[in-house]
C-alpha cells in the first residue's frame, strides 16, 4: 500500500468510528423516545365527578366515583353506591345507581332519616355530566 493509501484507509476508519458513535446516540434517543411513548399511551386511572341537576332544577348534586368504581360504570356494569349528606341538620342517604355506562342510566334515591326512599330522578348519563380527574391529582 502506498502512502496514500494508508491516509484514505485511516480517514475511512475515522469517519466509520464517528457515524458509529452518532447511530449509537441516535439509537440511544430512539430507546428514551419509545419509553416516553409507552409511558404516555398507558392509560392513567382516572377518578370521576358526577355532577347532575337536581329534579327540581334549582340545585345540582354530585357524587365522587374511585378510579375502581369510575371505570365499572364506563364499561356498562351495574353500580350502586351511598352517600351520606347532611340536610338542614338531618343526615340523608343517596342511593345512586349507575346501568348501562355513559349513555346508560343514572338514578338517585334519598333515604330519608325516618327510612322513607323516595326516587329524585333517573335521567341519562352524558359525558357532559362528568369530569375525569386523574388518580395522581388527589
């Protein structure tokens, strides 16, 4: 080999050296990148408000569901959860019962102190009667 030759050889190994190194980062940010997406594309639980108006229009009710119970009522299951509120010094209890997920059923008894159970209202359950809340947000 001529002179010449090693030089060309020698700067051909270099410039190999160097892509390698740059296909070696570009890999490396491929991998971070992927990991993000994974991250990202994983569906973060999520807690739910329900917020519906009352029968007589005046006023709206609301009830918190956990992720758990958030995510059996969107897939249709039948729910039925209590609260308990405090009415004038008189402690109620709401029945609420979800049939059917979002476009489903949403009723809501009270259960009065004396035991009586009336029926508030059974209405439609709309995505607009919601807000999701991601479970890291407590």
């Amino acid at each position: 080999m001529t002179e010449n030759s090693d030089i060309q050889m020698a700067t051909v190994i270099t410039l190999l050296q160097e892509l390698k190194g740059e296909l070696q980062e570009v890999r490396a940010d491929i991998g971070l990148l992927k990991e993000q997406i994974e991250a990202s594309s994983k569906a973060q639980p999520k807690r739910a408000v329900i917020t519906v108006p009352s029968i007589d229009g005046w006023e709206q009710d609301s009830i918190t569901l956990s992720t758990e119970d958030w995510s059996r009522v969107k897939r249709g299951e039948s729910v039925v959860l209590t609260s308990e509120i405090d009415f004038g010094g008189t402690l109620l209890r709401n029945h609420w019962e979800f049939c059917g997920g979002i476009g489903g059923t949403i009723k809501r008894d009270i259960e009065w102190s004396d035991g009586d159970i009336e029926t508030e209202y059974e209405i439609t359950l709309v995505m607009d009667d919601v807000e999701e809340i991601d479970e890291q947000s407590k």
